[in-house]
C-alpha cells in the first residue's frame, strides 16, 4: 500500500558508561558539540537501523562486515549484481529502490565509471560515455542525535595489545591505549518520512511500519567493547502520524512540540504542546 500520509518521528534514548558514536579524527573519543553536548552522527544511527532491519529479513545495500547477508564484499559488486549500466537511469532506479529496502527508505548515489578509453594526450574522455552518478532521494530523514545536557566524558588508559616478547611486565608506549565513554547521558533524535519521495521511491505502508517496529529496538545485538550490552537503551519512540501528505503541521512544529525532561536517576519525563488533529503515538522502548 502506498504511504499517503506524512510522518514525523523521535526517539529518546539513555547512555551509560558507553562510547555511543566516537570520532575518529578525535581519538575516538565520543562525538560532542562545542557546547559539550553529546552527539551521534545520522549516519550511525542509519547503521543500527540498517542492522535491525537486516534482523528482521529486510535486504539492504549498506552492509556492514560483521552483518553481511551476501557474497558481496563491497558496494560495487552488490550493485553491479542488480543494476546494468546498459540499462536507462529510470530503469537502474527502479531496480535499486524495489531490491535494497535501505535505498527506498534513506536513498542512494551509485556512481558509474566511464567504459571509453581516455585519450593519452589529452586524458579526456572519448566517446557519448562519460561515465554517470545516480543520485535516488529517500523520503526518511533522520537528524543526529544530541545529548540535552553536557556530558561528561571518562578517559582511562589501557593496555591495547600484548607482546610475545619482553618480560611480560614493562610496556613499551605502543602497547598502551585510551578508552572513552560517556558517564550518562540522555540523549534524542528526530525524523520525518515524506509521502511524496516515498511515492517516487516506491517506499510504502509496510516499509513505515518497519522503520516504527526497529526504532525501540535500535540498540539490540549492537554490543562492543565500547557500547556493553545494556549501556545504551530506548525510552521511548513517539510516532506522529498527519492526516494528509503535508501533514497539518510542519516537522519542526511537531518535533518541537514534544517536551522532554530529565532525572537524576536517569529517568525522562515527556509532555506535548497540543496540536490540533495531531495526536502522537508514545513507544516505549524494549
């Protein structure tokens, strides 16, 4: 069925002695704004979907190394496996977003390279093929997450790896590292599917409902040695559900309507502005 009505969506979650998204231009040290609030990138958020999704049997373009469904060990193979150059770009379009439930929803660029041969005195590209970038616009967009107060940030040394050589006892300064976390935080995000890229895309009734089901679930079998099992968790998922394809409302107005307050021990509390026709659906998390 075809997703006729517009969507808006957020979820506030809870982190604990973890690392939730470090940066690795920073040391890995988890991502924070010039405020010190704590942040994740959109596009890690987009992989614990994309993981869940692949949990529930959905098939996905964006495969990590550790969850990877096919024989394919790189984008350009799985690509190339579904989608033909020789074929018009409306066609590859089709082919992409009916095969990778990821493309529908997030959209995708698949950049091809030119068949022709360059020219070796002018490296020039001979020939009408010049090679194609298509570029697929996803109606889900998610924004990164923020922290709504600073966090503050724990660094400890560690021992990063181990010698076969050597007394067992003294380490050299390649063999010591530094771990991070976030001490506690809570922390939101927000999102939005438009009906009207979801119409070019394909994406439909059933595909929205999956992206509601994995929301609470965003953080199951994502554990690692910087994120412990249970170091980060849901709390709730609220779904706003418009009753046209503009929505009555804008996604900033009903975003911003949603209030959300801390606890010291950890706990939020929610509240809305009221928005008239405009009732949301509150998810805990599991």
């Amino acid at each position: 069925m075809d997703l006729t009505n517009k969507i808006d969506f957020a979820v506030v979650f809870r982190v604990k002695n973890a690392n939730p998204n470090g940066d690795p231009l920073n040391g890995n040290r988890p991502r924070t704004t010039y405020e010190g609030l704590g942040e994740l990138s959109d596009v890690c958020l987009k992989r614990k979907m994309r993981d869940r999704l692949m949990e529930m049997g959905k098939t996905i373009f964006v495969q990590s190394d550790d969850n990877r469904k096919d024989e394919h060990r790189n984008l350009r193979s799985r690509a190339e496996s579904v989608l033909s150059q020789k074929d018009p770009v409306t066609v590859q379009k089709q082919k992409a977003c009916k095969e990778w439930f990821d493309v529908r929803a997030f959209g995708q660029v698949f950049p091809f390279k030119a068949a022709s041969r360059k020219n070796k005195k002018t490296e020039d590209q001979t020939g009408d093929d010049k090679g194609v970038s298509i570029g697929i616009r996803g109606p889900v967009s998610i924004h990164p997450a923020f922290s709504l107060e600073r966090v503050e940030i724990i660094s400890s040394q560690i021992t990063k790896c181990t010698s076969l050589e050597g007394d067992g006892i003294n380490r050299t300064p390649d063999q010591m590292g530094m771990k991070h976390r976030v001490d506690r935080g809570i922390y939101r995000f927000d999102g939005s599917i438009n009906p009207q890229l979801a119409k070019v895309t394909g994406f439909s009734e059933e595909d929205a409902e999956a992206i509601k089901q994995v929301l609470p679930r965003l953080f199951e079998n994502d554990a690692s040695s910087a994120r412990p099992e249970g170091s980060m968790e849901v709390l709730k998922v609220i779904w706003w559900k418009h009753n046209c394809p503009n929505g009555q409302v804008s996604s900033a107005k009903a975003h911003r309507s949603l209030k959300v307050s801390a606890k010291d021990d950890m706990i939020v509390d929610i509240s809305f502005d009221e928005i008239k026709g405009l009732t949301p659906e509150v998810i805990n998390g599991y």
